[in-house]
C-alpha cells in the first residue's frame, strides 16, 4: 500500500484523539463479546482519513 500511515503523519491533537478512541474501545471490549464498537472504529477511520488526506496532499 502506498498510503500507509506512520505515527509521525499524524498530529498531536489526532495521536491524542487515537489514544482515547482506542481506550474506549478497550473498555467497552472488556464488557464483553456482544459490545458494538463500530461507532468508535467510524472515529477512528475518519481521524486517519485526515491524516491520509493532508499525506497525499489533497
């Protein structure tokens, strides 16, 4: 893949933002099996799709 993302693409505020997003996911995956966590992995998705935007440049 030509756009995979390296920590250093990402800015302070989204590493900040990725760290408490995958937190929460961890906590709600320690509820259980049958946890949806698809609304936090959509977050997660959207602050890498910036970071993958401003990386290639558009």
């Amino acid at each position: 893949m030509a756009d995979d993302l390296k920590l250093s693409d990402f800015t302070g505020g989204e590493k900040a933002q990725l760290a408490f997003l995958h937190v929460r996911m961890a906590k709600r995956g320690l509820a259980g099996d049958k946890v949806d966590i698809s609304d936090l992995k959509r977050k997660v998705e959207r602050v890498e799709d910036t970071a993958r935007r401003r990386k290639n440049g558009k």
